[in-house]
C-alpha cells in the first residue's frame, strides 16, 4: 500500500473539518481549513489533524475562547484557528 501523499492528506482533513457534527464547527472549522490546510506543513498537519481528533464541542470552546485548551493541543494552531474570520468567508460566499 502507497503512503498517503500531503496533497491526499490535505482533501482527507479538509473533508474531516467541514462535517463536524454541528453547523457552526463545520463553517469556522472547516472556513478555517479551506484557507490555511494549502500552506500547512507537515508538523502542522500533524497538530492540525491532532485538534481534529478532539471533541466538537470542546474544540468550538476552545476557539471561542470559552474554555482554555489542553496543553497538548498546538497553541500555534489555535491561536490561528480564533484569529481566523469565519464571518468574512460567508460574506464572501
């Protein structure tokens, strides 16, 4: 079996973070993947795919900035995933 290609890897987690389960975590977490998985590398798919594994609704917590996140989540990560505008990407359509 081939190994998994980034490219493979990135349309895999794109996939992942736009069905999360409620609306709002498929629109700011998928948003957010659509505009930064392109540039990610591998490390930071790495965190990225690790931040995925979590809890819906903790994740969404911890981007809003309602609960503070585990320490072995990727604080890079979240810090870009809160500074990400969800609601300029729906204005854009």
């Amino acid at each position: 079996m081939s190994a998994e290609t980034i490219e493979t890897r990135r349309k895999r987690l794109r996939h992942r973070a736009r069905y999360r389960g409620f609306k709002e975590a498929d629109i700011l977490i998928g948003g957010f993947a659509d505009a930064a998985l392109p540039d990610m590398d591998a490390a930071e798919l790495d965190a990225f795919e690790a931040i995925l594994a979590c809890n819906d609704h903790d994740l969404y917590a911890w981007i809003a900035g309602d609960r503070a996140a585990p320490e072995e989540i990727d604080p890079a990560i979240l810090k870009r995933m809160r500074a990400f505008d969800a609601a300029a990407k729906i204005r854009e359509g």
